[in-house]
C-alpha cells in the first residue's frame, strides 16, 4: 500500500466523516420527514463512499460489499420505501419533540464532546481519518437521543437506522476494517427488516389513532 494513498485516503476518510457528523446534526433540528429521509440517504452515501475508499487506499476489498449493500439497501431501497410510506399517512413533520430544537442541539453538542473523550484511549487502534471514531461514536448517542426525543414512529425509524450508521462506521474505522463480512451481512439484512416490519407498524398505528404519536400507545387499555 502506498504511503501517498495511505495518506490521501485517510483525509478523504476524515472529510467524509465530518459531513455524516453535520447531516447528523442537521437531522436533529430538521422536522419535515421527507428532508430528514433525504438526509438519511445522503448520510448513508456518504458511508458507502468511506468504506470505497478504505476498500481502494487500504487493500480492505471485503468492505466494498457493505459499500454496495449500503448503497442499495439505504441510498436507494429504504428512503424510498419510507417516503412512500409518508406520503400514504400524508404526516409531513414532527411537531412536538420531547425537547425543544435549541436544547437539542446543545445535548447534542455535549454528547459530542463526550464522544470524542471516549474514543480517546482507542485512537491507537484507528488506521482511518483521524477522529473517525468518534464521529461514529457520535451518530450512535445522537441516534439513541433521537429515538428518545421524537415523538413520530417514523423519526424514531430513521433515528435507528442513523445509530447502524455509527455502528457500521465504527467497524471499519478500527484495525480490522470492519467486523466479519458475515456479521456485516446479517447486521445490514436485520436491519432491513426491521424497518419494514416498523413501517407495517407505522402504518397500523396511523390507521388506529390518526397519528403517529408513540406517546398514544399509553392509552392502550387490556
């Protein structure tokens, strides 16, 4: 492996990486579902350009599977399917999160600080963009807060399929360049399936309390 390409590839990782931190963010303050899914689909492009460039500058050729999963299933496959599905239950937004926007944003910003404290003592085991651990770590307790936070089904989908991104930018942001290929492959399909089934979900609960607010379910009664 060259060192110019080792080198180059590495400040490409790290770019990269900066803007799934950004949409990330963007996502939080961002309420129209259909922008929050497009903003899914281009941070999960950005994650498939990451693991091309390891599979290219670091010889890592199993990780260009996830870059073309990642490219079907959650470029192309999944923000389809839930823009489909939003426009079925005609909710364009999330009108009432839990916290308020600038609040957010500013748990936000601890958590990435936090992130970025954490990642610290395994920078040793990083061979990618500097930092890229903790932006990975990052998109992970931002994706929990999100789920926490929103109160649509539909952002809370999106919340978790932001959290796989983290887990998958941390697999191949260590040593190994990714857990095992068939890890990655079952982790990818489970995943896909959930969402599905969470927007059969979806869909059910709209046509039961004519919203998509989760808080409704506490009015279940046996």
């Amino acid at each position: 492996m060259p060192a110019n390409a080792s080198e180059t590839g590495s400040r490409l990782i790290t770019l990269l990486a900066s803007l799934m931190l950004v949409l990330q963010l963007l996502v939080v303050v961002q309420r129209m579902l259909i922008t929050n899914i497009r903003l899914f689909a281009l941070q999960s492009l950005l994650l498939a350009s990451i693991a091309t460039v390891v599979a290219f500058a670091y010889g890592a050729w199993h990780v260009l599977v996830i870059a073309v999963l990642t490219l079907i299933g959650k470029v192309l496959f999944l923000p389809w399917l839930l823009e489909r599905l939003v426009r079925r239950i005609k909710i364009e937004q999330e009108l009432r999160p839990f916290v308020n926007m600038p609040a957010s944003m500013l748990i936000c910003g601890a958590l990435t600080v936090l992130s970025y404290v954490v990642a610290r003592p395994f920078t040793a085991l990083e061979r990618l963009g500097s930092n890229t651990l903790g932006v990975a770590i990052t998109l992970l307790l931002t994706g929990f807060f999100l789920m926490i936070n929103r109160r649509k089904a539909l952002t809370q989908v999106l919340a978790l399929l932001t959290t796989e991104n983290g887990v998958i930018l941390a697999a191949i942001a260590l040593t190994t360049y990714g857990i095992p290929l068939i890890v990655e492959l079952a982790i990818f399909f489970d995943v896909v399936v959930a969402v599905m089934v969470l927007g059969i979900l979806v869909f059910r609960i709209r046509e039961s309390f004519d919203s998509m607010d989760v808080s409704k379910l506490n009015e279940l009664k046996w």
